[in-house]
C-alpha cells in the first residue's frame, strides 16, 4: 500500500530513537552520549565507556567500583559449557564458536526469557519495576563479564589447551588477555613468562576495546535489536549480532584486511592492487563506509596505538604495504571521488597480527567490545517509554500475480 521504492541496505531509514552514540559521517565525528571518541580513548577506560553507553552518564566512583566487580563477578561460566566448547571440530572457527556460545548460554538463565517469564518481563523494567530492572542489569553483567570467558574457550580449544577461570584483581582486558595466557612466537604478550600480560599491550587492547565498543546503528546492533524486538532472551539477541558481525563486510573485515596485504606481498604490487580494484576484480578492504564519507576518526588513534604496540611486539614488515596501500589509494582518483577513506579495520588487523592472534580470531576481539553496544541498544530499546514494536518491514512484491497449480505429469 503506497509502497513505491524498496530501500534496499537502509540507505535513507532510520529504524529507531537513540541517545546512545553520534556519528557525523561528513566530518568524521564519533561521540559515544556526547563525549569524543578521541577523549574517552585517552583518558577513560574500556569499563567506565561500557557504563556511559549502557546508562547514559559517567559513573561515579562506587558506581564504577560496583558495575566493574559485577562484570568481573560474572565472568565464571557453567563447567558444562567445556563439553559444549569440546563438541566442535578441531578447525571450527572461533566465530562460530562463539555465536553458538551466545545462543547456548540463554539455556541457563530461563528468569531473562520472555517466552517462560511473560511478555511482560522486560515492559515492567520499563515501568521501573525494581525487581525486572534488577533483572536486566544482571544479564548485562553476565553477557560483558562471560563474553571474554567465552571467547577465550573459543581460543584455548583450537590449541587443544585446558580452559583457565577468569581470574580476579586484573582489569577486563588483563584478565583477557591472562585467560587467552597467549604466548606469540617472540613471547611479548606474557612478560618474562610471569603469565602477567604486558603492560602496554594491555593499555592498547583497552583503546581498541573503547573503539569498537558501539558504533551506532551498524549491521550488528541493527540486528541484535530486530532480533530483540520479538522479545527473546537478550542472549539470543546476542547470538544473533554476532553472527551478523562475522561477515566480511562487516567484523571479518580486519580479518580480510590482512589476507589482502599478504597477496599484495610488497609495496611494489600496490599499484597493480589498486587497479584490479578499480576493475572491481578486488576490493580494498579496510577502507570504505556508509557511514563516513572521510577518514574514520578510530583509524587515527588506532593508527597511534599501533606504533605503541609495535614499539614492543617489532615492527611488522606488512606495515609498509599498508602504509603504501594507504598513501595511493588517498591520492587516487577513483577512491577520492567515492569518498572512500580508511576505517577502523585498516589498521586493527596490524595490531592484533603484532600481539600474535591468528587472523580468524580477530572477528571475535571486535565481538568482546561490541557485545556492551549491543546491550546498551537492547537496553534502550527495552525500556523505551513507547514499548517495544516488533520490527516488521514491508517488501515490493514483483513476483507473479496468481497462477494455478500444475500437476508434476503436466509440466512441460
Ligand atoms: N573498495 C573498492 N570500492 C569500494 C569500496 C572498497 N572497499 N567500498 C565502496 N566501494 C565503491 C563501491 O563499489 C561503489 O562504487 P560505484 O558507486 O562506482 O558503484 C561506491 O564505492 C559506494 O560504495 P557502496 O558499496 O555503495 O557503499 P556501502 O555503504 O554500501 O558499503 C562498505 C560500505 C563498508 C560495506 C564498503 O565500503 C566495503 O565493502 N568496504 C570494504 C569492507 C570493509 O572494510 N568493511 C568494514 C567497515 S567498517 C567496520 C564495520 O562496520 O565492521
């Protein structure tokens, strides 16, 4: 009815209200609830962005103290999960892994499960309900404090390793990083072989944890609040955001970012890539965004980042053709004209290949940040003082009108 263009990709739609996160794609602005990206990265940390994003305010000492030890606090998970985590082939990939982890978890937490609570669970957080808000927040904290839990079995599992228990008194990304107990080939994750992850590579996952951790209306969320809408269990919701993430074009772009720079080998065969690209025979991942029509501002503090992490791990010999990469193809015409600047996967992928991560793990250091944007647009959503309408979006049907039905025997 009424119907005349689809809007195919969401190009012109916007599907819901936020006070979350501004991005002002034509200058290159980032605000998570008003405060600049570049702020928050150098002088916050990645669990004080995680409640700015969920409750909208900076928190105050005890605030952060008790969000920080209930994250921590829910960090343990089921001993049952190990045999979940030990059904999957020993090549399965991490991302798949984890998506299923998701969805496997909601099976323990039935109190967050509409479907057995009522419909009107979460619509009596909304109304300020003490007990159903209770409810809510304690979800969160079990889907931020397991998501590294989780996502480290995904890890020690394709080493055939034991799982380690998250351990206490380490901030989130130390005690990630301890629980990945990631030993690279030069040995500079874990100083000394004290199993204490390294200062400065702590730091740097902290930043590049507060980069990723929410960017707006972006595949995942946008998938994690469809999926929300009909009212499942936020884990569910969560599964469903992490898979959308595992695509290429979207969280498996920085995984993708390095498979490029590894065929293009050297900074010689850049031109070559570039004109294949121009071809449409290849595309220049990392760069590129419906969002931002000039650099991505993450890039230039992850680009900073990366030289610190370099300055312990050594310098990968990649970095020159992506450095190549980058300079020709900001000077090329063809991606001058499309508006195509590098994003926040250009240089992630650099940064995680240093700390020694295998290229199909990098997708999931995307997830582990992500999964508090994620909740905090659950949140919002749940909580909207209109309720929560299912997300239903029409279609322009240009299929046949009507046509009889054709026994097998008669068709020609
Ligand atoms: N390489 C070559 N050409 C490109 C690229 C690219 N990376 N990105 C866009 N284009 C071209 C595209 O072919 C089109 O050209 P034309 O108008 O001649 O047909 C034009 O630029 C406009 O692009 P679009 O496809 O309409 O842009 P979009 O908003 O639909 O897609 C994107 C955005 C991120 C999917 C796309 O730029 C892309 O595929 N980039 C590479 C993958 C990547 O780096 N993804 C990470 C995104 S940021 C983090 C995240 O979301 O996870």
């Amino acid at each position: 009815r009424g119907l005349r263009v689809a809007d195919r990709g969401f190009l012109n739609t916007a599907v819901i209200e936020s006070h979350i996160t501004y991005i002002d794609g034509d200058n290159g602005v980032l605000r998570y609830r008003g405060y600049p990206i570049e702020q928050l990265a150098e002088r916050s940390s990645f669990l004080e962005v995680s409640y700015l994003l969920i409750y909208g305010a900076l928190p105050s000492a005890s605030q952060l103290s008790h969000f920080t030890s209930e994250v921590l606090l829910h960090g343990p998970i089921h001993s049952d999960a190990e045999g979940f985590f030990r059904a999957f082939r020993y090549d399965a990939h991490p991302m798949s892994m984890l998506t299923s982890a998701f969805a496997y978890l909601g099976s323990y937490y039935g109190e967050a499960n509409p479907s057995l609570q009522g419909q009107d669970l979460f619509t009596k957080a909304a109304k300020g309900d003490p007990a159903a808000l209770q409810n809510m927040d304690r979800q969160i904290f079990r889907l931020i404090g397991k998501a590294t839990t989780l996502a480290a079995m995904a890890y020690r599992i394709r080493q055939g390793r034991d799982f380690v228990v998250p351990p206490t008194g380490m901030s989130y990304a130390e005690s990630f990083l301890y629980q990945l107990d990631h030993l690279s080939p030069t040995d500079h994750l874990s100083e000394l072989h004290s199993n204490k992850p390294h200062p400065v590579l702590v730091k740097a996952l902290d930043i590049l944890f507060i980069l990723h951790a929410d960017h707006e209306m972006n595949a995942s969320s946008t998938t994690v609040l469809q999926t929300g809408s009909s009212l499942p269990d936020p884990f569910s919701a969560v599964a469903a955001g992490c898979a959308s993430l595992y695509g290429p074009l979207h969280g498996g772009a920085n995984e993708a970012v390095i498979r490029m720079l590894v065929s293009i080998g050297s900074p010689k065969n850049v031109p070559a890539f570039l004109e294949a690209v121009k071809k449409r025979q290849k595309v220049l991942s990392g760069f590129g965004h419906r969002v931002y029509k000039t650099s991505d501002p993450r890039s230039f503090i992850i680009r900073k980042v990366a030289d610190e992490v370099f300055a312990v791990t050594g310098r990968d010999p990649l970095l020159d053709t992506a450095m190549a990469l980058h300079d020709a193809a900001l000077k090329d015409d063809y991606f001058v004209s499309r508006k195509l600047a590098p994003n926040v996967d250009f240089w992630s992928g650099l940064i995680y290949r240093a700390m020694g991560f295998p290229m199909d793990f990098f997708p999931v250091l995307f997830v582990v940040p992500r999964v508090v944007g994620w909740v905090a647009h659950w949140r919002q959503m749940m909580l909207s003082p209109s309720g929560v309408k299912i997300w239903r979006p029409r279609q322009l049907y240009l299929g046949p009108s009507t046509r009889d039905y054709v026994p097998l025997e008669e068709r020609t």
